[in-house]
C-alpha cells in the first residue's frame, strides 16, 4: 500500500557479517580521518569549523531551554530570599524609627541642660595629616617616623591618633617629619582610666604588642573586655581618647589591647590639644609659695620709730 515503508528481507548470516563488520568499519574511518587531519590541517579546519557553524543554531537550540529553567528558578530562590529580606527590613525599620525617637528626645533634652547650664564646649583642637614612614633608627624600639607638614603647627608632645584610637605622642620634630614614641615602646607611660569599673591605672608599655596595666586599684580590678581611655592628667593630653580594651593574659595580669593598628599604620593625624589640665584657681586668703627666683625683705619695726 502507498505510504508503507518497504523493508528489505535479510537473512541470519548476512545480518551476523554486517554486525561484525560496522566496528572495523568505524576503526577505520576514524583512522582515516585521523590520517587526513595529518595530512592537511587547513582543509581538516575549515570542514571542522563549517560543522560547527551549521550546528551552532541547534546547539542554542538546546541551551535555551536549559538557561531559561535555570532563569525561573533563580528568580523563584531570589522571590524567597527577597521576602525574608523584606520583613527583616521592616523589623529593623521599626526597631531603628524607635531609637530615633529615643535620641532626638536626647538631644533636645541635652540642648535644654546645656542652655540652662551655660555649658560652653570645648574649642576644637586642630590637627595636621601625615603619613608613617617606617623608620628602624632612633633611640626608641617602638616608635615611628611620620611624614608632615611641621609649619602648620606640630608641636612636641601632640597626641597622634588613627581611624580607631591613639597611636602615641611626638617626640621629635625635623624640618619635614617627626617622630613619634608609640604607646607600645617600654619607655611609654600613660594615665588612663577604665569605662566600666571607673578606675584609674597606668598603661605601661613593654615593647609588645598589648601594653600592660599597672597602678589599678587591688579592690577594683580591670574588667575583661572593658574599655581603656586616657583620664586627662597629662598636659596636652584631654581625657576620653581612645586607647584599648582590657584583656588578661593570665589571672592577675591585665594588659590593653590597642583599639589603632600599630602595625600596619598608614595614615595618622597630630593632634595639638594645648593645655588639657584644669588649673584651679586660687582661694581666698591663700598665700603663694615663694619662687627660688623671687627675693622679697621682710620689714622689721624699727625701735626709733616710737617716741
């Protein structure tokens, strides 16, 4: 009938040798390919470049469906992740719309304070940026060069800070850098005082990377994890700078952990905070104490002045 495909009758053996001889037909197709890939690599090219040409549109053909599925599923994965994304904003929203509300009223109420006070703040202190220059010389183990601009008003004992805390106190001043004594150096000792437990100490430096904590009260001790600030005692130094954190190495001995990165220093700031200390003024009837410097003569009633 029309339409029915004819199929040519073989018999066993003939179907036995045709099924033996397609591998060694295969072999050596392969092999005459190969040969004539050898044989010229030019022709070989471009029969293998105009193959793939051809079947480069089924070859996207079939990578379509694959990159679209892989499509819906990641925007699926991203749907969910956005929800949870969503109500942990809102969460946060709400949380933060709180202490908004919490901290303007604490400015509006400090403002009133300070109105009532007459508080006047401090003047800010002015400062020049320099970069750190490593410098292995000098009479210090610890300590650093610091590339500036001196003239704009880098003065010896400034305060130089980074990004996160105080790094030490210059030293030495040249035309065109100073240096600068870090709170690590075993020649450094600074007064500070402890946030939480209030205390007041003495941050010795060794040498080491974490100063220690000398001077604290026996019956107060340094709290782990506390922070460590300077209390102001040293001129040019004001109290409040950032220093460390308390960590003890051992039971009993207390060290700081410095909050600045004293060793990967890049870019530091100098501080001239003039005279931090308060002078107290004098009281009444208060005699001061004579100067070595000052001569005064003390009168004595001379016995002919009385009739």
């Amino acid at each position: 009938m029309p339409g029915e495909s004819v199929m040519i009758p073989l018999s066993i053996p003939l179907r036995q040798a045709l099924d033996r001889l397609v591998l060694p037909i295969l072999i050596v197709a392969a092999l005459g390919i190969i040969l004539l890939g050898q044989a010229n690599r030019a022709l070989t090219e471009r029969v293998r470049m105009g193959l793939a040409d051809i079947l480069a549109p089924a070859y996207e053909l079939v990578a379509w469906p694959q990159e679209q599925a892989r499509a819906l599923l990641d925007r699926m994965r991203d749907m969910g992740r956005i929800e949870a994304e969503n109500q942990r904003l809102r969460t946060e929203n709400a949380n933060l719309r709180h202490w908004y509300d919490v901290a303007a009223a604490l400015v509006d109420e400090n403002a009133a304070l300070k109105a009532n006070l007459h508080w006047m703040p401090d003047p800010a202190p002015s400062f020049v940026t320099g970069r750190v220059v490593r410098d292995t010389s000098g009479l210090y183990a610890r300590s650093v060069l610091v590339a500036a601009n001196v003239e704009a008003g880098i003065h010896k004992d400034g305060i130089v800070l980074d990004g996160s805390g105080m790094v030490g106190r210059v030293t030495e001043i040249g035309s065109r850098s100073v240096r600068v004594l870090l709170i690590t150096d075993a020649s450094s000792r600074i007064p500070v005082r402890l946030e939480v437990s209030h205390g007041a100490a003495i941050m010795a430096g060794d040498n080491s990377g974490s100063p220690r904590l000398i001077y604290y009260p026996q019956d107060n001790p340094p709290i782990e994890g506390e922070r460590v600030v300077t209390n102001g005692e040293i001129d040019t130094m004001p109290p409040g700078l950032p220093v460390g954190q308390i960590h003890y190495l051992r039971p009993g001995q207390p060290v700081v952990i410095p909050f600045a990165s004293l060793g990967h220093l890049d870019i530091v700031r100098v501080f001239d905070y003039g005279r931090s200390t308060v002078v107290p003024p004098d009281a009444p009837g208060r005699i001061p104490l004579r100067r070595p410097t000052d001569s005064f003569t003390v009168p004595f009633p001379s016995p002919l002045g009385r009739g």
